[in-house]
C-alpha cells in the first residue's frame, strides 16, 4: 500500500462517554514444552463507540493474540490471561465465564478474520452462513433470515445476491469471500468491530475497496472499531487514534495523524519508512534491521533496542514506560526514553 496523505485521516469528536471496550494492563501467557511465553505484557488501550482504533506492528507482535484474549478465542489448555482486564460496557470480562463471553461476541462483539477461505465453512452455502446467526440467536423465521441475508450481501457489494445465495465459498473471489465473512459479522448488528487483518493476501485494489467498506459501514452505524493491521498505510484514511505493538507490549499510542506527522517511537519511524510513499515514487525504502526477538527470551530493557539506530546503554538496562512529555497531547505516548527530547523537536 501507498502512504497517504494524512490531511484526509478522520478526526474523531472529544469523547465524554465511557469506553466501549476498555483494556487495562493485559497479560497473556501460553505454555509451551521449553516454558512459559508471555506474548502480551502490560496492553492498554480503549475503543469509543464511533471509533475506529488501529491496532499495528508486525507478525509476532501480539496483535491477534489480544484480539483472540478479547474474544474468549485463546486456546483453552495453552493459553491464559495471567492479568489485567478487558471491560466491555464496564463488565470484565476475564472474571465472566467463558459461555458468557462467547455470547456476547456472538452479539455485541464481531470479528472478521483474516482468512476467510479456512473461515468460511466449505459444506454450506454463504447464504445459509449469513442467515444462521439470525436463525440460531434471534429465533427468526428463516424466511425473514433470509431477507435480511440478501440484503446484507448487497449492503456489502455482492454482486446478484438472489444468485449467489444458494452457492458454496468456493465458488467466490478472495476478495468477495470477505465480503461475505463482513456481511456475516454485521447480522447481529455488534457495537464492536474487530477485523484481524481483513486485507491479508488480496491485490492493492480489493484492499482499498474492503477498507472503503469497512469504513462506510463503521460511519453509517456508528459502532466502535478495532482494525488489525502490519501496514500503516492500509488504515490511514480511516483510523482515529493507533496502537503499535512490538514483542508483545505497546512501543507507542496516540492519534493516526500525530504518528504520521511526528513518529515518537523509533520502531514507529521504522514502519513508516518501510512503506512506499506517494510523495516520493521510485524512492528505496529503508527496513527495519534485523529480527523481532524471541519471546521465549526477550532481550533486556527495551525490546526494540537490539534493532533501534538510536540505542544507548540505558536503553537495555531500563524498560521504558509509555508516558506523554509535558505540553504534548494527552493521547499521545512512547515507550522510549528518547521520546521527550523527539517529541519536543518536533514541535
């Protein structure tokens, strides 16, 4: 994906209400043969109604994992929540059963996953797979489903839905296939969203044309957002406020537009320049030294040191906090002790 222009990027109102979703200091372990693995370690964020967050940073990071923690989707004998909270509507959900979760991310919370191939059951129809929800959790008619079904698939772009009901996943573009997948997550119409990595393996354009989508729906219905990516060019346009994750714990956290201007982090800076910008066609892009550290013995201090241009012998002596320098916005915080003196220039 191109970089884009972050003048277009939306801008959310002051929010006064309380979170939708509020995610306080989440731990997540799993048990493996050579020992523990915390692959989430101290996560914290919120999502507004109306909101769209994007979750970033690359494979390994723990974005899906705390998606699935949020979900009640971890492995029930490998996986643990070890600490913290995930309060939706101010109910945590780490103390409510594991039946109570799955209904209410049956409802309120939806997910689209992101491959909608393994996803998507190959026996039934995409129709039947639309309409089941309503059938099976609203106690509907299946004739009113199916109604409802038809008009979600062509809320969503697909083409001929009266002919397109009746057939198999197989039988649908990549592309179309999570259409479908996104029609099946609107059924019970949630207030949350969370897409995990919804534009995974389709072309440039199919990409743009989700997200396009995703983003109309989340206008028109005003429900919160949660929008798992590696690329910060795909949630540019659409995104209010970002997450970036590294090696399971949060590097930086702030408004789209202030991480576009002003990266404070300097694996954020990283990112940025590792994608293709319009500013600068033909340009090289500059990746990201080296590799994310294993999890099973993470480095020292900060975990971003061993591939940061900038590391000094404080960086893996120290694990930084997130913190806001003074006079910066509230919402805009780095775990990185050269944050403040960044943050400051750039002002």
């Amino acid at each position: 994906m191109t970089k884009t222009a972050t003048k277009s990027t939306p801008i959310l109102p002051e929010q006064t209400s309380a979170p939708l979703l509020e995610v306080r200091n989440l731990g997540v372990e799993f048990s493996t043969a050579r020992g523990a693995l915390r692959a989430i370690d101290d996560v914290s964020f919120s999502v507004h109604e109306g909101e769209t967050l994007a979750v970033l940073g690359e494979s390994g990071s723990g974005k899906s994992v705390t998606a699935q923690a949020i979900m009640g989707l971890l492995p029930k004998h490998s996986a643990e929540i070890t600490d913290g909270e995930i309060r939706y509507e101010g109910t945590d959900l780490v103390q409510k059963s594991l039946k109570f979760v799955r209904q209410l991310c049956g409802t309120d919370i939806a997910m689209v996953f992101q491959d909608p191939l393994s996803s998507l059951n190959p026996v039934f129809t995409v129709g039947y797979q639309i309409a089941e929800p309503l059938v099976r959790r609203q106690g509907m008619k299946k004739r009113e489903a199916r109604e409802i079904a038809l008009d979600l698939m062509k809320r969503v772009g697909i083409p001929e839905p009266q002919r397109r009901f009746s057939q198999y996943p197989h039988q649908f573009s990549g592309g179309m296939r999570q259409r479908i997948m996104i029609a099946i997550a609107l059924a019970l119409k949630p207030k949350l969203l969370i897409a995990d990595e919804p534009t995974t393996a389709l072309d440039v354009t199919v990409q743009a044309q989700i997200m396009e989508l995703l983003a109309s729906i989340q206008e028109e219905s005003k429900m919160g957002m949660m929008l798992i990516t590696h690329d910060l060019g795909v949630v540019a346009d659409i995104a209010n406020r970002a997450v970036i994750m590294y090696s399971g714990r949060i590097a930086e956290t702030g408004s789209i537009r202030d991480m576009y201007d002003n990266p404070a982090h300097p694996y954020t800076e990283g990112l940025l320049n590792s994608i293709p910008s319009d500013k600068k066609p033909g340009e090289r892009l500059t990746p990201i030294a080296r590799s994310p550290p294993n999890l099973m013995n993470p480095p020292p201090g900060c975990r971003f040191a061993p591939r940061c241009p900038y590391a000094v012998d404080k960086c893996v002596a120290d694990v930084p906090e997130l913190r806001t320098p003074q006079g910066w916005p509230d919402d805009q915080a780095a775990a990185c002790i050269r944050s403040e003196e960044v943050m400051g220039d750039a002002k």
